[in-house]
C-alpha cells in the first residue's frame, strides 16, 4: 500500500513537476509596413527621417540586411508571409483586383500561420490591411485563422487614408466626416491610422487568458501619401509629397513605440516575438526627387524598386525583438525570406505542420536567438503584373530574368550587391543552373502562366462572381461610384458622335497623361 502511495504521489509530483517548467507559449506580433524602402529608417542610414523607435527596437534586438519579402508587390508578399510559401507555389502571384472590392482570394485548401496557432489554442487578430480575398470568399480573414478583424480588406480602397468606411470583422464601420479622397493634400474627419493603432493597442490589452498572435499590416508609408499632420517635417523646404511621406514613416514608427511600451507597460515583452519588416521595398523610383531626396537606395547601394526583381525591391527593411531571446544588439546579413515564419512559427509553439502542409520556408528559429541562418538550395520569386518576371538566389549567386523571353542576368551579391555587372556571358554554367531553378521551383498555374503576357481575370468571370454574391442582375462594376458611370457613358457618347477611330486617340493621351504622371511622381502604383 505504501508503495502504492509513493508511486502516486511520486506521479503528481512528477506531473506538477512538468506543468510548472513548460514555458508559457510565446505571443507573437508580425508589423507589416506598406512599401517601405529598406533605408527609410535609421538604423540602416536614414539621415533625414526620424524612426527612434524602430531604431531602438533594432539596438534592442536584430537587425537585418537581408530579409527577403514573397515578392514585390502587396498581396502575394502577404501570401507568402501568411502560407508559408514562396512564389513558385504561392496560390497568388500578383494583385488581382475583384470587383468590387478586395483581391482575388486565398483558395480554401490554403492553410496560414494563424490557423496554425488556432490550432495551439492562440487569440488572432488581423489589423490594418488584408488584400487576400474579400469575406464572402473563401479568402476572408475570418475562414484564415483570425478571430478578428479590423480595418482595409481592399488595398484598392487603403489608397485613401481617410476612407468613408473600413471593416471591424466583416461588417462596415463607417467614418461619417471623411469623402474617401486620394489626393495627397487630401483632409478627412478621421485618419485611418489613428483608428487602426488604437484598435490594435486595444485588442493586445484584451488578450489575458490565452497566448497570442497579431498580424498588424500598417498601410503606412504607401501612397496616396496623405498625412494628417506633417509635424516635425511642416517647415521643411519640401514638396508636400516629401513631408507627407516622412511623417508617414515617422508616423509608423511611433504607433509601433506605442505598441512596444505596450508590451513592456503588461509585462510581456519577454514572451513576445515582435517581428518588423517592409512588405516590398519602395513604391518610388531610384532616380525619382523623393527617392534621391530620402536616399533610398542608401547611396546607391541597391538597385530596383517596387515591382522588379532586383535587391532594392526584395530586401526589407526588418527587425525581429524579443527581449532576453532574441539576440540584441545583432545585426545579421544572413538571408531569410517571409516563406520562413510559418515553419519558425511551428517550431516556437512544438507544434509541427502536418505532412499535408507543404512549405518551401525553413525555420527561424535558432537563427532568431543567435545562431546561423539554416541552409537552404536557393530562394525563389516572381511576379505577374504585366510580363512575368523571376528570380533566384543561391549561394551569393543572384539570377534575374525580367519577362519570358528575356536573357538571364546573373549578379554576384557578394562583389556587386547593386547588380550593376551581369555576368550571364562569362558564367554559362550559372545561366544554366539558374534556367534549371527557374523551372523547376515553380508549379505550373493557369492564373500564372510563364509565356505569355498576364491579364486579370476576365471581365465575366469577375461579374458573374459579383452577380451571384449581390443578387443584382447587372454588373456591379459598371456602376460602383457615380463618377465611374459618368466617365463610362462620356466615353460611349464620344464613340456614338465621333467614331471609333477619335475616340483611339483620347485613349493614347490619357494613357500618355498617366504615363507621364508616373514620371514625373515616381510613384507607380498599388
Ligand atoms: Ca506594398
């Protein structure tokens, strides 16, 4: 009986013994900024832009030089982010607007970091910005993981930072006082950020029983760039372009201090992994006045920009900070990708993905806490707005082929990191391996095809969507403001009156207009 006794007890304490060393599961925070060139801030060289925050999260944790986005424009980079995998299998490869709202969708079979964390019992929240799929779709948030929601599903509408409505779950939350303008002196009752900061700070403050998982995607510095108060910036001798997108950055940095002081307000920064990254480098051109004026390339270091395949466009800005865990003060130039955060997401909870899960990502793990970034064959991208584009890196071996029928450049990172010498004539070999990845990393999709140019989805297939999910027997898209249905029935009375072959040439000057509006802006879009 005694022997009984001791064995029982021996068992609880043995039981207790293991409750009281598990750790508590960590929480984790992904910030996600919106176009943000990798030397806007301060810890990377910013002379004329203030970012203490962020820098003090760089000196506080590691700072990284080459941490790679998905791709080079907002939703698939966010798809990569969010499944786990690279471009070669990602389901979105480009942005693809639906009508009339939101981006074509995360397929139902996807499976993201934050259904995994459900699945280890996290809280999840999404806040800011989505572009994955609208809520009556199979990519809404809601059916990816998040419990909840609050801000732009449409990247289409977060060009406007004072919009008439944005989204808490998938109802409407209106903001009477503000037009949904786009223009960059734009003025509205309420600035989205604000509301999106504070809500993010509310929910994190909520959050007391169960581990959790933010992914907040700040739509800042990305344009239009309007700006409720340029601040420190007011009287510098500027355009209202450049004040307005340096308080943009400096507004980012400051609602990510708020957050951070949050964490160490509720005594849980040292159980929070709080990563920091851009989400597809700078929206401007290297040669533009604003992207000179900032530096972006920090001296000419990286070439390309939003949209390309080059260093400028794929390398992020990013920070990870996780007091007494991650390594301080560290700055790495060990690559990583954002495929990388679902397997490292696993690895941190014990909780491994199911074999059905596929993932081209390796986990971050030991490299977050000091050790070694993991081996890997290469990294792979494309892209498919207009022709599609790809590239691989291997080794410090960089190939870029910029549309199907292009020749591969091929770049050493290590000797030429602006990829200014291409030395596809001297290295055959290199081509070669480079066609082989570009093949062979990739999954043939019928929305991504290699070999010809990319269109969106057909006009009839958008409307027939739209059609069933309002009930309206007419296309929607035709309609969706008053201004759209006027410029369309201007359109038609110039072809009635004048004929087909007048109206070609007011097509030519508008696209000549918009053309050389990109020019003269350096801004190219979503
Ligand atoms: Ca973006």
């Amino acid at each position: 009986m005694k022997f009984l006794i001791a064995t029982f007890v021996s068992a609880c304490l043995a039981a207790t013994s293991i409750t009281a060393v598990e750790p508590n599961k960590p929480n984790f925070i992904f910030i996600l900024s919106d176009d943000l060139a990798q030397g806007d801030l301060g810890a990377y060289g910013q002379k004329l832009i203030q970012t203490p925050n962020l820098d003090r999260m760089a000196r506080e944790g590691t700072r990284y030089t080459q941490a790679y986005c998905g791709t080079t424009v907002c939703a698939p980079s966010r798809t990569a982010l969010m499944t786990g995998l690279h471009m070669g299998h990602s389901p979105i490869r480009a942005n693809r607007e639906a009508k009339p709202e939101g981006q074509k969708p995360l397929p139902a079979e996807t499976y993201t970091v934050a259904q995994h964390l459900k699945t280890a019992g996290y809280s999840t929240a999404a806040i800011g910005k989505w572009g994955m799929g609208m809520f009556d779709t199979t990519g809404s948030p809601l059916k990816k993981g998040f419990d909840y929601f609050f801000g732009y599903n449409c990247q289409r509408l977060a060009h406007s930072y004072f919009p008439t409505y944005l989204y808490k779950n998938d109802q409407r939350f209106e903001l009477p006082g503000n037009d949904g303008n786009t223009q960059i002196e734009g003025k509205g009752a309420i600035y989205a950020q604000n509301l999106i900061a504070d809500e993010a700070l509310t929910w994190v403050r909520a959050q007391k029983d169960q581990p959790f998982f933010l992914f907040y995607a700040i739509t800042l510095p990305h344009g239009t760039f309007q700006i409720d108060d340029q601040g420190l910036y007011k009287d510098k001798p500027w355009t209202t372009q450049e004040k307005n997108y340096a308080a943009m950055v400096t507004r980012l940095d400051s609602d990510v201090g708020r957050l951070l002081d949050l964490l160490r307000e509720r005594n849980i920064d040292k159980n929070t992994l709080v990563m920091f990254a851009g989400d597809n480098g700078s929206s401007f051109s290297t040669d533009s006045a604003i992207g000179k004026r900032f530096d972006q390339t920090m001296g000419g270091k990286l070439r390309g920009f939003k949209r390309s395949m080059y260093e400028g466009a794929l390398r992020q800005a990013s920070l990870a900070w996780w007091p007494g865990t991650v390594t301080a003060g560290r700055v790495s130039e060990e690559p990583w990708a954002f495929w990388d955060y679902l397997p490292t997401i696993a690895e941190l909870i014990h909780t491994p993905l199911a074999a059905s899960v596929p993932t081209d990502g390796h986990s971050l793990a030991s490299f977050l806490k000091g050790g070694a970034a993991p081996k890997r064959d290469y990294f792979y991208w494309e892209l498919h707005e207009g022709k599609p584009i790809q590239a691989a890196r291997w080794g410090d071996w960089k190939a870029v082929r910029n549309g199907p029928a292009q020749p591969i450049e091929i770049y050493d990172l290590q000797a030429d990191v602006s990829e200014a010498k291409n030395l596809a004539s001297e290295k055959p070999d290199l081509v070669a391996k480079a066609e082989t990845i570009f093949q062979s990393a990739r999954t043939d999709h019928p929305d991504w095809p290699l070999t010809k140019q990319q269109k969106g989805p057909k006009p009839k297939k958008q409307w027939d969507g739209e059609i069933a999910r309002r009930g309206y027997p007419i296309p929607i898209c035709w309609i969706d403001s008053p201004f759209a249905l006027i410029k369309r029935l201007g359109f038609c009375c110039i072809i009635l009156v004048h004929g087909l072959a007048w109206f070609d040439w007011v097509l030519l000057a508008m696209w000549a207009l918009r053309g050389m509006h990109a020019v003269w802006t350096g801004y190219l879009g979503v």
